[in-house]
C-alpha cells in the first residue's frame, strides 16, 4: 500500500455516496486519518450531503476509528446532511452498543433500508 | 497469578509508530488462538491490545519514535494476561470522564480505556498510568453494554 493510495470504494449514486472500506481492519492511526480526510473531502464538496457508509468487509475496528466517525458525522450534521451506517457485524455492532454510539448513528441492517431512510 | 509471577513473560519491544503495532499481535494473537479461545475473546483481546497500545504509542510516548513500548505477555489455559508499558509522563486514569454520557457522545477522543475495560476481565494501571495491566479469563462473560465503573 502506497501513501497515496485510496483505501475506500466511493460510488455516487445521485445524491446518495456510497463508501466501503477496503481493509478489514480499520486500527492504525495513519490509515483512519487518511480515510477520514477522503470522506471529510467528499462531504465539504456536497451542499446537503447523504452518506452511506458500508462496514461490509470490517472485521475490526479501533477506538480512533470511532472518533474519525463521530468527527464525520459531526460535519455532515454542520452541513444539513445525513449519515447512514449499514453492514455492521455482530461484533463490531457491540462496540458501538458499548460505548452508546449506537444512539448516536443511524445504523440499518442493508443499504436498501439505509437508503430508504434518506428524506 | 503466582504461575506468572514465578514463570518469566515473553516480551516484544516496539518503536512508537502505529505500523509497529502488528509486531506485537503476531506475537500474541497466534497464542491466543493456538489456545483454544473463543473468537469472541480473540476479537475482545485484540481490541484492548490496541487501545492500549495506541494509548502507549501516541498518548503516553506522544508518538516520538525515538520511545519503545515494552509488551509483556503470557497465555495460558486459563487466561490471557498482556502488560503494556510505555516511556511517557503518565497520566491519571481516574479522571478520565466517561465518553458514554450525552455530553461526551459527540466527542471523538476517550474511548480507550473504557472499551479495554468492557472487553478485559480486569485492567489496571501502575506507575502512575505508564503501565497498563490487561487480563482476560476465559470464562470472562465480558462484553457488557454497560459502563464498567472503577469498582468493577
């Protein structure tokens, strides 16, 4: 893996983007900062963004993980937007329920019911 | 406790960069399985082995390459025992406030320490929050999607 070397799928679909990560484990400092300056970019360049963020293939994830979330969903609040999770594993699911984010986020089971859900 | 305390612990040392961090789980981790535990303890200990280590990497040694993380670890058929030390200033961990309150919810920093604590059967902190103490028994019925207060 390249410094410069994108680890997400970004797919528009109208108004909704879709985002997927390409790693399983989404743990060091270094790649969630990149990931979160890609995602942080794509919702600055939206007036009311709608993403979805798919955790299909995230078999770990890390407390900084979590707070790159927050900080992405805070800016899509700043900017009238909407933020859908989908594709969360039973594990990961219960780090979120820990901690309360659960509450937080707009988890859904798939993207058909996520993107449903955007008004 | 005293079969750790008698027998000596196997250790890695690694520099403080968030690549490192994989030295230390392809020590441990491959242990871990070898052992028999359940995947839900594996996904547990891996979780608190990196918040803790990201905590002596970045927090405590403040990311400065130049300063080593000391993991010590030793597994066996009854638990998973990790202790983690770093090179920093410390820190006080009592006083740090809990992230599931609705006033801290929106905040992104804090989560560390209460994850390692949902997920570990006991964690506990030594030489003024240098040192991290992580135990996992296998028949921890941990996680709980509660707030583990300091009396836990």
């Amino acid at each position: 893996m390249t410094d410069t070397e994108s680890r997400l799928t970004i797919i528009e679909d109208g108004p909704i983007s879709s985002v997927r990560f390409l790693d399983q484990n989404i743990l060091e400092e270094n790649s969630i900062q990149k990931i979160g300056a890609e995602i942080l970019q794509l919702i600055d360049q939206a007036i009311n963004p709608k993403l979805l963020m798919d955790f299909q293939n995230v078999e770990h994830l890390s407390s900084a993980a979590l707070g790159t979330l927050i900080t992405i969903n805070n800016r899509i609040k700043e900017k009238g937007g909407q933020l859908r999770l989908v594709n969360i594993n039973p594990q990961i699911y219960e780090v979120f329920a820990i901690t309360k984010l659960d509450k937080l986020f707009k988890i859904y089971e798939d993207s058909d019911k996520a993107c449903a859900s955007f008004s | 406790m005293a079969e750790w305390v008698l027998k000596p612990m196997k250790q890695v040392t690694i520099a403080s960069r968030a690549s490192q961090a994989r030295k230390a789980h392809d020590a441990l981790m491959p242990e871990v399985a070898a052992a028999g535990y359940s995947g839900d303890s594996q996904f547990a200990i891996r979780l608190a082995l990196d918040e803790a280590l990201a905590n002596a990497m970045f927090h405590g040694n403040g990311g400065d390459p130049t300063k080593n993380v000391l993991v010590e670890y030793e597994v066996n058929n009854e638990s998973v025992y990790i202790k983690i030390q770093d090179e920093g200033h410390g820190f006080n961990p009592k006083i740090i406030p809990d992230p599931t309150l609705e006033e801290n919810l929106c905040k992104p920093n804090g989560r560390g320490i209460m994850l390692m604590k949902a997920y570990m059967s006991k964690v506990s902190f030594d030489d003024m929050g240098r040192c991290v103490t992580l135990i996992k028994n296998r028949n921890c019925k941990r996680p709980v999607a509660s707030y583990p207060t300091q009396q836990d």
